[in-house]
C-alpha cells in the first residue's frame, strides 16, 4: 500500500483518477475558485500571494491562479507523476511570478524559516488524510505563521464511507480520523471564518481581524 507523504506513483494517479472531471476541486475547481474570490471581496480582503500545498493535477491551481491574479504564487506536490502534469497547466497563467516544487508537505513546513514570508491565502485540498498523526501536529503550527486564510479540504472517517458506498471509490492510502480529531487540531491555530476557510490565529484576532461578522468566528 502506497503512502501519500512522499506523494503517489503513476499507478496510483491512473487508477484513482481516471475520471478526474468527476471529482472535487476538478471538474468544478472554477466554482471553488470563484467562491473564494466573492468571499474575499465581500470582506474587502485583497489576496495577492498563494502558496498550494499539494496541488496535483493542477486544476483548482490554475481556476484561482485566473480568478485572483496575484503578484506571487508557490506550489508543491511530492508525486513526480502529479507534479509533471500539474506543473504545465499551472504554468499557463501569465502575469504571475511562479515557483513550483517537488516537495512533500512536511518538508516544505519544515524548511520554512522563522521570518519566512507568508502567504495571504493557502490551499490544502485532500492532503491531510495522507499524513501521520505526528506529521500533522508538526505542520499545522507553521501553516498557521505562513497562512494568513487557509482553505482546507480533508475527508473525516464517515465522509471515505460515503464515498466507498456512493461513489464506490475506496482510497487505501487514506487515514480515517473522526471529525472532531481534526477540530481539536484547528483549534489551537485557525479560526473557522466560512466553509473550508479558517483564519490564521498568528495573524489576527476577533480584535483585528479584517472580516466581519464576528458571530459566525468558531
């Protein structure tokens, strides 16, 4: 059984993602990208540096990359399969200042300086369910000093059911966690701002922060 961390091989890309167009942050990675930036201008937030972490084919890299247009953005995908395909469609955007790599989550997180620059806004799509429980408690306190907005993606234990019995797509690489594993995780870092987007709780507080609507913080 292959293992996510260090990214997946050709094999496992055919196999699982024979129908890529069928599946989320793919065939509507442009609803994903647009919902992101009606969010962002409703609060009058500006959005000029992204970072993907774990952006595979390339799909929703390249709807966001069209809808935001930002000055700067990075991605990272550690399956060499992945990597090469996803790479090309990602570099179709213009005007953007782009810097890919082969890199695992972990290794990124970890090769992240304390004065780093952040990033405005991060994108974690099915990621999380291929790291250990030790690898996730190393990273997610630097994603919260390099992410001011993360927008997180992970399937709970009850979610890889439904998706074994509606969708007959059974991920063995998959970590099933329950719900709350991945709350208690959160907690200490992000605050949950709207659907899959969470807040940076080294970037602000109910204090400073730039979105209104502070009844909906959690």
């Amino acid at each position: 059984m292959e293992k996510g961390k260090e990214g997946f091989s050709k094999k496992y890309w055919e196999k699982n993602y024979s129908s890529p167009n069928d599946m989320d942050g793919i065939g509507n990675a442009k609803l994903h990208a647009k919902y992101l930036a009606s969010f962002f201008e409703l609060e009058q937030v500006e959005i000029k540096s992204i970072v993907d972490l774990g952006f595979g084919l390339g799909f929703l890299s390249q709807a966001v990359l069209k809808k935001f247009k930002p000055w700067r953005f990075n991605g990272i995908e550690p399956s060499e399969h992945a990597f090469e395909k996803g790479s090309r469609r990602i570099r179709k955007v213009d005007e953007t200042k782009i810097k890919l790599e082969c890199l695992s989550l972990d290794k990124w997180a970890k090769a992240q300086a304390s004065g780093a620059r952040w990033f405005d806004l991060c994108l974690c799509t099915s990621v999380w369910q291929y790291l250990s429980d030790d690898e996730l408690l190393q990273v997610v306190p630097t994603l919260s000093r390099m992410c001011r907005y993360l927008y997180l993606t992970v399937p709970t234990d009850l979610e890889l059911d439904k998706q074994i019995n509606e969708l007959d797509f059974f991920d063995e690489a998959a970590i099933r966690r329950p719900r709350q594993f991945y709350l208690d995780l959160l907690k200490p870092h992000f605050t949950l701002v709207s659907s899959r987007i969470w807040e940076s709780k080294v970037h602000f507080n109910e204090e400073n922060t730039q979105l209104s609507e502070l009844i909906y913080r959690i």
